[in-house]
C-alpha cells in the first residue's frame, strides 16, 4: 500500500485546502413597507416591520 513517505507541511496541506473556500455574498432582499435592503427572516432595520408586524420600535431621525 501507498504511504506518504514525509509529513505534508502546514503551508502545502492549507494551499490545498484553499482552493475550495469562496466567500458568497449574503441575500440581499427589498422590505415590501420601506422598501429599505436588509437580511432575508430578519426584522427591518429602518422601519422595524417583519411580516406585516411591527417588532421593533425605531426613532425617526433629528
């Protein structure tokens, strides 16, 4: 059978590894009340409606 005959280095072991790592972008989607962008399942920022409800309470800006 095979066997490595020297120990793979850290530095050659991560450059392989690399190759396989992308970083995506997030999901990015409209709020249908402000129209604002934010997290998909997450509470507007701007105008802290998520589904149809108000679950946070956000002061308007001075």
């Amino acid at each position: 059978m095979a066997v490595p005959k020297r120990k793979v280095s850290k530095a050659r072991r991560d450059k392989r590894r690399n190759s396989h790592w992308k970083l995506e972008t997030p999901g990015i989607v409209a709020c249908p009340n402000c129209g604002a962008y934010h997290l998909p399942h997450r509470a507007c920022k701007a105008c802290g409606k998520y589904n149809g409800r108000e679950v946070l309470r956000v002061e308007e800006a001075k």
